[in-house]
C-alpha cells in the first residue's frame, strides 16, 4: 500500500492571514523525506471548501520547488472549465521544475458556479463530453502534437506547447466520485483512478474497482493501473484520544462541505435523488445532527482515524479490494503544530502496512 499527502483545507480565516500556507509546504517536505509518493493539490473557486488552491498547478509548482523526490500531481484539474493548451503549458512548466515529476488528476466537475469561468458557460450541461475530448487533446498536447486552432483573424494555425515537458507521456489519473461509468472510463482510456469514500462504502468501492480493471483488461492496456483513495486522516496511539481531538474540527470541515453541496444538490455526484431533499426543513438541530452522524461514520468507517490497530483493519479492508494508493488528506481543521507532530505516527503506520519480507537469506544470517 502506497501512502501519499492530500489537500483540500476549509478556509475560512481573514483575507489578511499569514502562514496560510505553512501546513502544506511543511508537510511536503516531510513527506519527500519519509518515502510518501505522492502530493495532491485540488481546483477550487468561490468557495471556502478547498479554497486555497483556485489553480493546482501554481501550488504544485510551490512544491516542486522544494521536494527532490516526491510526486507532485492535481487533484484534480477541473478540464471542461480549461482550454487544454493552457493545462499543458502550465503542467509542463512544473513538470521541468520538479525534473519529470508531475501527474495529472483531471476531474470533469460538477459545482455549475466554477463554470462561470469557462469560455462557454453552456459547457456545464456538455461537461462529461468536453471532458472526454480535452482529454485526448492534453494527451496529444503533451507528447508535442501539433494542434491545430483558428486565430482571430480567421486563420488557421498548428500550435505545439512551450516547455515541452521531461516526461514524454504525462502520468494520468481520473477522479470519479460515485459513478460506474467513470470508472470504467479511466480503465478504457489506461488512466490511473483517483476516488473518495463520499456517498459510497467500501465494498461498493470494491465492486467499482472491478469495474476499472476490466475495462483496462478489456482495452488491452497491459498494467493494472493505479487506484488512489483520498481518505481523511489522523493517527495516534489511542482510538479516544483521537476521536476526540479530530471530532469538532472534522464537523466544522464537513459543514463547509455540506455548505457547498446544498447550493447545488442536484449537481453533487455523490447525492442520490437529491429533489427529495427539503433544505428549508433542516434546523440548526437537525444539520448539527447530520453532522455527528457523518463525523461518525468517517471516524469508524470511512477515514484513517486512530490508533494503529484501528488503521491497519481499515488497510487491510483497502487491500482486500484492491487500492494500491491511501492519499492521506490531512488539512481538515485541526491545528498545523498537532498535525505535524501526528505526521510521524502517520509514517510508523506506512511501514507496519508494508512489512518488509523475510528472505531465506536474511533468517539463515
């Protein structure tokens, strides 16, 4: 199992705040040290909820510039809201100053508010085949492919991006939220699968997992690819002790979330029927209700919270199904001085998940 850092912070301070981003620059130098593969950076606009990052590639630069090791990816470019050529430009800039370090997470969205940024705001309804198709173009963009486009006096002209990047293909993982059909998207177009436990279990995960290989197989792809799982996550000695430390922040994290979502239920992909949903019924009691039940849910099922016995039972379920990456989204609230005190705990449960085998060798020495 393969342990990487995710970021996806609520911030809700003054516009005026220093430091707000110490937590991850910090945090990613640890992780290069300590054998972690992976930094995930989001795309988030207008909002509080993962407001930090309104652009992954600018904070991944940031990262690039001080890890030597480590993977620097999105998660995930929002691309039905980008023209390609952009995305290539940009990425390819940090894919030189991390020296081929760079992966791409790139998601087709589903909040219609960042679609006020697009060049075509009609491109919400269109956004699963938009996404599709940009795909292919910052595939081709990146492998130095000419693309051909009509500039403003008519003309039509063949561009090829400027840096070209150090890798020759980009390294690319599709997020799926809840939907089969995403999955099976990733599998067939040979991309790696990044996904969250949000509005599905882990065994429904598992039954999508199945779902990815075989499209892979099916497309005669010749690897299993990667499946990335973004988990919330804090680790300690003691189940209670954790419970409690991580309790009120991670109910005031999943509020901003819960804030997001009910401005646009019907959008959310991880929502079941979500015109049964009378948000004028729900009181201050009920939504800090909902709130405690969610907090519960992740603590005991669907996050990386506790003691190392509580953790290694949660990896052992991942392993079952077949994940291969945890992303480890460490940013939920609680204080940057506790998080980073806890990051070690964190590493002591990556080398217990990874034993390092006996060899005959080594027992007869």
């Amino acid at each position: 199992m393969e342990f990487s850092l995710f970021y996806f912070a609520n911030h809700e301070d003054s516009d005026h705040q220093h430091n707000k981003y110490q937590l991850i620059l910090d945090s990613a130098r640890w992780a290069d040290q300590n054998n972690f593969v992976r930094l995930w950076t989001p795309e988030r606009h207008f909002h509080s909820f993962g407001g930090l990052s309104p652009n992954p590639s600018v904070l991944a630069a940031a990262l690039a510039s001080i890890t030597s090791n480590i993977q620097i990816c999105s998660g995930s470019v929002v691309l039905p809201l980008h023209d390609p050529i952009r995305v290539a430009e940009e990425w390819a800039v940090v894919d030189n100053i991390s020296e081929g370090r760079v992966g791409l997470g790139v998601a087709c969205g589903w909040v219609p508010n960042d679609f006020v940024i697009s060049e075509h705001q009609a491109d919400f309804d269109n956004r699963k085949e938009i996404f599709a198709d940009k795909i292919s173009t910052l595939q081709a963009l990146w492998r130095g492919d000419s693309h051909e486009v009509t500039n403003p006096q008519g003309e039509k002209i063949k561009v090829q991006t400027i840096p070209r990047p150090i890798q020759k293909e980009v390294p690319m993982w599709i997020t799926s939220a809840a939907n089969p059909d995403t999955f099976r998207q990733a599998g067939e177009l040979g991309a790696n699968l990044l996904t969250h436990l949000l509005g599905q279990t882990v065994k429904g995960l598992g039954e999508k997992i199945i779902i990815y290989r075989e499209a892979r197989k099916a497309a005669g792809h010749a690897d299993d690819g990667i499946v990335t799982l973004m988990l919330h996550t804090f680790v300690s000695d003691n189940d209670d002790e954790v419970h409690d430390l991580v309790r009120e922040p991670m109910k005031k994290y999943l509020a901003g979330s819960l804030n997001l979502a009910s401005a646009h239920l019907a959008s959310v992909p991880f929502i079941q029927n979500p015109e049964k949903i009378d948000l004028e019924a729900l009181t201050p009691d009920i939504v800090d209700e909902t709130l405690e039940a969610s907090f519960e849910k992740y603590f005991h099922f669907n996050g990386l919270f506790g003691s190392f016995d509580k953790c290694l039972d949660m990896i052992d379920q991942l392993e079952e199904i077949d994940v291969d990456e945890i992303a480890c989204l460490i940013d939920f609230g609680v204080s940057s001085e506790t998080v980073m005190e806890s990051l070690d705990n964190l590493n002591v449960l990556r080398i217990l998940a990874n034993p390092i085998p006996i060899t005959d060798d080594a027992s007869s020495g």
